[in-house]
C-alpha cells in the first residue's frame, strides 16, 4: 500500500495525559500537513512541512500541540495535558509539489 | 470566519438523476479550488479540481464550475451513482508557494443518491 498511513486508528485518552500520533506519507512527497476535524465540520489546517522544515502553524496549534517530521519522512503530533475539546479526528496528508494533496485515513481522537 | 461555505448540509438525489452540489468562497487570494469525498471512519479522497484561470473541468461522471465574479462553484454528477453516497467536501487554496496545499475547507454536504 502505497498511501498515507496513520498509527492509530483510534485512540481513547483519559484528561490530562500525552498522547502521541504518527503519519507516514507517500514517500515521495516532500509536503506534509496535519489537519483536525470535529463532528459537522471540514477539516481544519494544523501545521505543515516542507521536508523536516515546520514552514506554517495555524492559531488552532495551542502550545500543548508539537509537531515533528525529524528527517522529512514521518512525521509525529503530540497532545499534551489532553483536554476533552481535543476530540476529534486528525488527519494527515502528503503532497509532492502543485498538486493535489493525499489523505491518510485519520486517527480518532476520544478525550475522556 | 467560514472562508469556505457549503450551504445545504444534505442533499439526495435519485439514482440517475443530476446532483449538484454547492460552495461559496469569500478569500479573493483563493486560486485553486478542490472537491474531496469522505466516507465514514476514512479520510478525504480527492475527486477534481479547478485552477482559478478556468471556468469548467470535466473529469468523466463529475464536472466542476467556477464563477469567479460570483465566488461561487459547484459539482456536478451525472449520472449519480448509489455509490457515490458519501460527504463532499469543497476545498480552496492560496496562491502557490507555501501556502499550497494548505487547504481551507467547508462544511460539507451529506449526498444520498436513492436507488
């Protein structure tokens, strides 16, 4: 499978502790986002990376969220000190240049 | 501010039939434009797409729209398919460079095509 693959599908959390999300792009694609997605809404633009260069953060991304992608091929978000508006569904997505951009299949998020 | 609108949460359609699918945008710097599907518990899979120097791409059973002037573009499926039964997403993005791919989404809009 030559898609964008998130770990884990699914994720149940108790308030207050660190939870941690991995993509893996499609291994050409140079470009890397994070997206958050809540119930009735579209997604909503995270963060992004040129190679393992974090280029743009959006106003959503509070200081408890940090992203990483340390050697332009993965990439990690970690949530830390959960709290229960953290429920949601986060995607990843890949892109090599102008084109259009490829969605892994999300990590849900529960908050409890 | 929803830069992005999809207006009609829902919309169904006989099997057959056209559906038409709605989306206004605010952002003048919007030059790109995108429709995504979604089915439950999986992400957005891209459908088609619209440079802002086109008014219309048509890529088999699905065609998009642009009116510029208006800020308003549209799909259109035809013939709509049970299968096709799923969430559309519109999707704009800025003017290249950094900013593209970065996408800015709306609400979407819950298709059901009736056999």
């Amino acid at each position: 499978d030559t898609g964008v693959s998130q770990d884990p599908r699914h994720k149940i959390t108790k308030r207050g502790q660190n939870v941690t999300f991995r993509c893996d792009p499609i291994s050409e694609h140079n470009r890397l986002y994070w997206y958050r997605q809540t119930l009735g809404q579209g997604p909503e633009f995270l963060t992004y990376f040129q190679n393992e260069a974090q280029l743009e953060k959006s106003r959503l991304l509070s200081d408890r969220f940090s992203a990483e992608r340390p050697k332009g091929s993965f990439s990690t978000l970690e949530i830390q000190r959960t709290e229960q508006g953290d429920s949601a569904m986060y995607l990843c997505a890949s892109t090599p240049q102008r084109t259009e951009a490829f969605f892994g299949q999300g990590t849900r998020l529960t908050v409890v | 501010d929803q830069q992005v609108k999809q207006n009609s949460p829902s919309l169904s359609v006989q099997e057959g039939r056209i559906s038409i699918l709605n989306c206004d945008y605010t952002n003048s710097m919007f030059d790109y434009f995108l429709w995504y599907k979604k089915y439950p518990a999986e992400g957005p899979t891209f459908l088609i797409s619209i440079s802002s120097i086109k008014d219309k791409n048509e890529d088999g059973r699905f065609t998009v729209f642009l009116n510029k002037s208006a800020k308003h573009l549209s799909l259109h499926i035809v013939p709509s398919q049970p299968g096709d039964s799923a969430v559309y997403f519109c999707a704009a993005s800025g003017a290249g460079g950094t900013s593209y791919g970065k996408l800015t989404f709306g609400q979407g809009t819950i298709l059901t095509v009736h056999p």
